[in-house]
C-alpha cells in the first residue's frame, strides 16, 4: 500500500513498533507526528498498551517500554530489551 494511503492510526502502529524494536522504549515527542495528530496518537498508543503490546511504569509515566506482548513477538535484541527495562 503506497504510504499516503496509510491513516494516522496505520502510520503510529508501525512507527512505535518500529521504534520499540530499535530502542525498546520512547516518549511520545520520539515520534513524527504534529501536534494536531496528538489525541489520535495518544489513543493508539493506549490501545497498545491495553493490548500488551506497550506498558509504562505508571499512569503518568512518559516513556513508552515493550510489552509483554512485543517482548514475546518482535525479534528485540535482548541488550534492547534489558536496557528499556532499566
């Protein structure tokens, strides 16, 4: 599917996966979005958490960490996986 044709949804799943298996972990200011896309993200990303896939430390964490979900699926060095836990 060319990528203009990908929704704000679409485009926020792959770029939190994708940032997950690179870093292990991200602040939601990591990802490329305008500020206008905010609410939009904000609410996938906790969809990915209710879904295992994200989890944060605390309700008003800011960091986003692998969950158990994306720790089980995604092929995340596990130096990845330490550090983000850390």
């Amino acid at each position: 599917m060319p990528e203009g044709h990908l929704t704000v949804r679409d485009r926020v799943w792959d770029a939190a996966l994708t940032t997950l298996v690179n870093r292990g972990k991200f602040k939601l200011s990591d990802l490329s979005f305008d500020e206008s896309q905010t609410a939009t993200v904000r609410r996938v990303l906790k969809t990915m958490i209710e879904l295992g896939w994200l989890k944060k430390d605390s309700k008003g964490s800011s960091i986003y960490r692998l969950g158990p979900k994306a720790e089980l699926l995604l092929d995340v060095d596990e130096e990845i996986i330490e550090s983000a836990n850390s």
